[in-house]
C-alpha cells in the first residue's frame, strides 16, 4: 500500500503552467492519479500560499485572483 504523498507547490503550479508542456503534462498525470485516490495527496497550508502567491503574482500569464481561490478551496 503506498502512504500519503505530499505535493509540492511545482506540482500545483505547472498543472496550471502551460509554457512548459511536459512539466504540464507530467503535472497533470501526477494530479489526476492523486485524484483517483482519495487521501492519498496531501499539501500543506504553506504550499497552497505559494501557488496562490506564484500563480496570481509572477506567472505569466497569471490566475485571477478569485479563480486561484477558488482552486486551493478558500471561499
């Protein structure tokens, strides 16, 4: 049985980043077999300021900031 897998704030960035489409593609791949069983990824509240701080302020092109709320689960 494979225990908890922490993703690190790259993962959750290139699965948005689009100009590097192999990290995005291999972004997505991790994303959705993390997807296929519940509980097995875990992020911490520090990763999820990152992306949020990464994706609405020095990606390019960037997030909107409610769409990047929207996507670390912040109402």
């Amino acid at each position: 049985m494979i225990g908890p897998v922490f993703v690190d704030t790259n993962i959750l960035v290139y699965d948005r980043d689009k100009r590097d489409l192999d990290k995005h593609a291999r972004a997505q791949e991790w994303m959705a077999a993390l997807w296929q069983r519940p509980g097995l990824g875990v992020v911490s509240t520090q990763v999820l300021t990152e992306f949020y701080w990464t994706v609405t302020r020095t990606l390019r092109p960037g997030l909107d900031k409610d769409v990047a709320r929207r996507y670390v689960g912040s109402p």
